[in-house]
C-alpha cells in the first residue's frame, strides 16, 4: 500500500496516528495519555502548575514559503517554553492543536511534529494530547503547555522596585534581521551573519533553565520574555510594577550579525533590534538585596550572555537615558496594529 501524499489522503485518525508514533514514551505521571476523550497526569508534589498557551497562524507569525516545517513546530513548542522560563516554571507537559489544510503533504506533518517533538524531549515535556481539525485556510499551530514551580518560586512581571538593575539574557535583534533576509531572499551581508540571523528566527533557543535558577534562587524581582521584542518587553514590565525603567542604550546588546544587517538595509540597529520579535530572551530585574543570589546564577549559567542595561526608578515609562538626554522607548509589536 502507497503511503497517503497530503492530508485529504491521510485522514484524521491516519495523522493522529503519525502523530502518536513519533513521540516518546509517557512517563508514569501521565495516567491517560493521547487516544482517550482527554489526557490525565498526575500532579508534581508541593508545587503550582503553570499554564501557557501561543498558537501560530500562518500568514501572521511564519510564511511557510521559507519557513521548513521543522521549524514551524519548533517555533511554535519554543513560544510555549519561553512563556514558562519567564515564570521560572519546569516545563512538564504540552497539549497539541492543529488546524490542516487538506493540501498540505504529509511529509510536511511529519517534519512540523518532528520539529516540536526534538525540542519537546530535549526540555522532558510530554505531548499528551490536543486536537486536529481541517482548515479551509491557514495552517494553525497551537500549543498548550503545564509547567510546575513552587510557591513562591513564581516569577511575575510586579515587582520590580526603585534601585534595582534592569537585566538581559542573550542577544537581540538576530531573529527580526534572519525573518527579513529570509522574506527577501537575498542576505545582502556575509554568509556567517545570515546564518546565524536565520538561524535565530527558524530556531530560536527558549532560555529555560535560566528562567527555571531565577525562581527556584528567587534571585529575581519581575522578569518577562521578549516574544514581542525588547522595546514592547521594557514598556510592559515598567508598567506592570507601576515604576519607570532607565535604560542605557549603549548597554543593549545587539547582535553584531543584525547590525550588520540592518545597516546594510539602510536602517539604525537600535531601534530595529528593540521594536524586532521573537527573541526568546528573558528580560528581569534584579534588587539589591538579591543581588548574591543572582551572582549564583550566574555562575551555574555561564553559557548565556547576561548584560545589565539599566535601573528601576520611581515614575512611569520605560526611557532611554544618553547623558541629560531622556527619549521615550518606542513600542514593540502589537497584533491588530
């Protein structure tokens, strides 16, 4: 018997199938698994569960004219990791909801799971679940996903207070240049720096563990990640704790491939890797008096790049302070906008 070539073919229940085979065994916590009306677990001991939910749409958050369907499944498991790293969660477990277009090759399917699953496995969440439907449209991707922390471990965006460091993780500015070398289809800048651009936005790393040592350390006042790019994640953060963020510009790390990107398209590398999405960093704050815990941290996180790019003080807003010189940060993405 041939193998079915698209959906239409393969059916609901042949692409739950496909599906199913390619995930690892359940561990014992998981009760009741994919295959039954809904999926059962087994709570973690003396901790909260933490819930998260990002669907992708294509169209508004890939095009799938140069995003492999790998990375269609990474990216959409990555914006689920990134939410519970920022809440300094374990991630534990995923439900999985697609919506297919009956064209789309089962090949596809096959590589979007498989792309979800590695890096799934790779953070031990376990698939135990979802749904699939037909789509007349778009190719949907949506993703529900559990994590565990224990009280008080929880990082929030309140919290932040007058006198404590403004900090990131990683770099930004690489995933917005690699979506618009990929959407141009012509890098225009050395082959090294578009391949580390592209490979920012086709997979980009969520900052798990480092969000997991802020809570379980509590070495954190308020932390965010910056799906939606640095400048929109300072706004949101400042107001979130009703306090106003001064933020170094020449402190901000810029990844040297995006500059060069963005000067070579003619734009200002700042603004360009502030207002630019998908980053997957952690941007939080950091008292005084949590400063040592936070030196712990950072011992046990030596391969992230943390950089401290400004303070917390009273007022409201998130500013760029050059010497007398305060301008307004300007807002990140915003959908319906």
């Amino acid at each position: 018997m041939s193998t079915p070539s698209n959906l239409a073919a393969l059916g609901e229940r042949g692409a739950i199938d496909l599906i199913r085979r390619r995930l690892p065994a359940a561990p014992p916590w998981i009760v009741v698994g994919i295959g039954d009306d809904a999926a059962v677990a087994e709570p973690a001991r003396n901790t909260l569960d933490v819930f998260t939910t990002d669907a992708l749409v294509e169209g508004v958050h890939f095009d799938r004219r140069f995003t492999p369907p790998s990375a269609i499944g990474h990216r959409a498991m990555a914006a689920n990791l990134s939410d519970l790293a920022a809440m300094g969660a374990t991630p534990r477990l995923a439900l999985l909801s697609l919506a297919l277009p009956e064209t789309l090759p089962v090949s596809d399917l096959e590589s979007l799971v498989d792309g979800l699953v590695a890096l799934a496995t790779h953070h031990g969440v376990h698939l135990v679940g979802g749904n699939i439907t037909r789509s007349p449209g778009p190719l949907v991707v949506d993703i529900t996903a559990v994590g565990s922390v224990r009280r008080r471990h929880a990082l929030t965006r309140p919290g932040a207070r007058p006198g404590d460091d403004v900090w990131v993780s990683g770099t930004i500015g690489a995933a917005a240049a690699g979506l618009a070398m990929l959407a141009a289809g012509d890098a225009g800048v050395a082959a090294e720096d578009a391949d580390v651009c592209a490979g920012a936005y086709l997979a980009p790393v969520p900052r798990v563990r480092l969000g997991g040592l802020l809570g379980r350390n509590r070495a954190a006042s308020s932390c965010m990640d910056l799906s939606d790019g640095l400048a929109d994640g300072l706004s949101q953060l400042a107001a979130a704790s009703d306090v106003a963020f001064e933020i170094d510009p020449d402190a901000i790390p810029v990844s040297p491939p995006a500059a060069v990107w963005f000067r070579h398209a003619g734009a200002d590398p700042l603004p360009s890797a502030m207002a630019g999405g998908d980053d997957y960093e952690l941007l939080f704050t950091v008292s005084r008096r949590r400063r040592s815990r936070f030196e712990a941290v950072r011992k046990l996180t030596r391969d992230v790049p943390l950089a401290k790019i400004g303070r917390v003080v009273a007022g409201s807003g998130a500013w760029l302070v050059r010497g007398e010189a305060r301008t307004p940060v300007a807002g990140g993405y915003e959908h319906f906008r």
